[in-house]
C-alpha cells in the first residue's frame, strides 16, 4: 500500500506506526514536467513476545541465581541489579 502526506504522514513527514507489515512511501517534489518522485519500502516487524520467567523466591546467601529469559540477547535491569553479580 502507498502512503503519503494526506494519508497518514505529516508535511514535516512523520508517521505513526499501528501495525507490523511493509509500507511504501511516495516522495515527491515539483510539478508538470518537472515532477520527480521516489518510493521508499519500510518493513516494520512485529514486536517479539518477552518472558522473564516465572517469579521465585530465593533465601539470603542462597549463591548466585541464574536468570533466563526469551528471547536470548535482551537486557536485565532492577533495583541492585550488577551486571556481573546480583
């Protein structure tokens, strides 16, 4: 589907994403004769389903705690929270 200004993006062009799919954006600058467009296709993936795990309880000077979540390669944050040792 083609979108341009009128149809969901600004003059200034900005769009607000509302769902996961492929745009094409028509740019055009001129008139007449002198018309010259370009088309730009924009893949925009659905955001992946994020799990921390189930929550659990752990005694003080329990040791070190694995940590798993899906997918592999995200970032944990939190209060306490070192990079290295938690």
């Amino acid at each position: 589907m083609e979108y341009g200004v009128g149809m969901g993006i600004t003059p200034t062009g900005l769009y607000n994403l509302t769902a996961a799919g492929t745009y094409d954006f028509t740019y055009s600058f001129g008139s007449g004769n002198c018309l010259t467009t370009d088309v730009v296709s924009l893949t925009v993936n659905a955001l992946p389903v994020v799990d921390a795990g189930f929550d659990f309880d752990v005694c003080l000077e329990a040791g070190l705690q694995l940590l798993i979540g899906n997918p592999i390669g995200g970032t944990w944050t939190g209060v306490g929270y070192n990079q290295f040792i938690w």
